[in-house]
C-alpha cells in the first residue's frame, strides 16, 4: 500500500480532526472503554483507522471524496463507546450524522459515514455495505498492536491484552493489480502464536474479508511469514 497516500486538504477530515468536540466525544468514549477494561480506543485508535480506511481506498484507486470520507468514518466510528460499549456501533450512528449535519456536511455524505459507523461492529451484525464501510471494517479490525494496551504488567493481561501486547508491528498491504489486500502481523510467539492470534479474532478477520470482498479484492492475514487466512 502507499504508504504516502492521506486524505487531501482541504478535506473534510483536516476539519473534522482539529474540532474540539470530536476529540472531547473521543477522549470521552475512551475512558469509558478503560473503565470496562478494554484495550485504547482514543485518539491513536481514532487516527490510524482513519489513516487506513482512506489509505486503502487510495491504493485501489478511488478519488478524493471516497477517500476522505472513508477517513471521516474512521476518525468518527467509535464515539458511540460514549453511551456504552454494547450497542456502540448504533448509538454512535445516530449522533455522528447529527454532529455531521451541524457542521454543513451534506445529508449524503453524512448517512454515509453514519451507515459505515453503524456497521463497524462484528457483535452487533454489522457487515460492509457500500465502499466506505468496507475500508472502516478492514482498518478498524487490522489495529493489534501492543500500543492499545493500558497496563504494562504481564500479570495483568487478560487475553486480549496478551495478543495485542504479542503484536509489534501491524501493516496494511493493498495490491491493486492483484486486488488484494493481506494483513501483516509481527508478533512474539511467547506471548501469543499465530493460532491464538486465529483464534481470537477469527470473526473480525471473516468480517474483513467479507468487506474485501465488497471492494471485489482477495484478503489474508499474514503472521510472522506464514499465513493464516
């Protein structure tokens, strides 16, 4: 994937990122999720699926608005977390078209970011279901990396704390000519193998293939060299 390719400016995401609200309703969702003991979802989450969501829509030839919203609902796709873990990707639907709409953004736009923010989530059935949603649910679910954990004690760790920890390295490689896109993992076998890896997160990775497959590409996981999906 190019790693060069980010949203234009003047984009909607360039807006969108500096706003005091967004990063109040971010830094908010994220000290609900520490509160229920799960992994970061604040401003680094936010940024990197927002980053890759465009990013991937970029390598596979989309334009500029895809792209940009694509980044939008990544930046936007957790602050449902804001009401609640359960039920996140919902609640969160419903108020970024509203935070979308009061800022000028057309009604288009907006219930497509609010569709693809909606449909995030693999326990609440959310599936991809245009091409913005699709570059959310890969970016999103491709995030296991040792940074998302809170705690640096080992002892501590429950079980996704310990594959995250595992993971030291995460990349996103589109392959257009190919039309496909492979998650590369890089972890350390003592704290998780690529089979407790599979094993944890094998409905997030069915779910990205699914949305690959709406983008009408191939999808992998890759895991210290060797491949397992």
């Amino acid at each position: 994937m190019q790693p060069n390719v980010a949203p234009l400016r003047p984009s909607l995401y360039e807006q969108l990122h500096r706003d005091a609200d967004i990063l109040t309703l971010i830094d908010k969702a994220d000290e609900v999720c520490a509160a229920m003991g799960y992994t970061d979802h604040g401003r680094r989450h936010a940024t990197l699926v927002a980053t890759n969501a465009s990013r991937i829509l970029a390598a596979l030839g989309y334009g500029a608005h895809e792209c940009d919203l694509a980044a939008v609902a990544g930046l936007m796709h957790d602050l449902g977390n804001c009401a609640g873990r359960h039920s996140h990707a919902g609640a969160g639907a419903v108020f970024v078209y509203q935070l979308l709409i009061a800022r000028g953004v057309g009604s288009l736009d907006a219930a497509t970011v609010m569709a693809a923010v909606g449909n995030h989530d693999e326990s609440e059935q959310g599936t991809a279901v245009d091409v913005t949603s699709a570059a959310l649910i890969i970016a999103d679910k491709a995030d296991i990396h040792r940074s998302r954990v809170r705690t640096r004690r080992p002892e501590d760790f429950d079980v996704h704390d310990r594959i995250n920890w595992a993971v030291s390295k995460a990349e996103i490689d589109v392959a257009l000519q190919a039309k496909a896109i492979e998650l590369r993992l890089t972890a350390d076998p003592t704290f998780a193998t690529a089979a407790d890896i599979l094993d944890l997160f094998s409905v997030r990775f069915a779910m990205s293939a699914s949305a690959a497959k709406l983008l009408q590409c191939a999808y992998s996981v890759v895991v210290n060299g060797e491949v397992i999906l």
